[in-house]
C-alpha cells in the first residue's frame, strides 16, 4: 500500500467520530496535514509505522508530528552527508 493510498484513507478516517474527542480531532487533521506537507515536501513516496504502545499512531497527534519530524531529519542528514566520521 502506497503513501497516497494511507494519507487518502486517513483523511476519509478524520471525521469526527466517538473515538476521537471533539477538541482532539482538530489537532489530529492539523499534525496530518503538517505530515502530508512533509511528505510533499521531500517527495516521500513511501513509508511504513508502527506502535509500541498497541494505539494506532494514527490517531495521535504527538505521534503524526513526530513522523513528520523524523521524515524532514533523516532527509536533511542524509543531504548533508555522513556525520561523525572525519574525512581522511
């Protein structure tokens, strides 16, 4: 399953629902459209995440940040070269 297929399926799942409280759902669709702006921003085609907890990070705001995060960094490392090696 390819990125568009989940960012598509997880805006169709952003809906207000019971599961979700009513104030924790306009931060959810705030961090997952900060993490679709990442993801169009490196041209992510695809990615892969999971819990440790057993909770869906999907439906955790902290934790769609924190993938976002995590996306811009290694995409910014990986641009700047390897790091903690001295050239020889």
């Amino acid at each position: 399953m390819g990125l568009r297929n989940i960012l598509s399926r997880r805006r169709k799942a952003t809906e207000p629902s019971a599961a979700v409280p009513a104030g924790k759902s306009a931060e959810l669709e705030a961090a997952w459209a900060e993490l679709r702006q990442t993801v169009d921003e490196f041209k992510v085609t695809s990615f892969r995440a999971c819990s440790r907890t057993g909770r869906s990070w999907a439906e955790d705001p902290e934790a769609v940040r924190q993938i976002a995060a995590t996306i811009a960094r290694i995409v910014k490392d990986t641009a700047d070269g390897p790091k903690g090696n001295p050239a020889r």
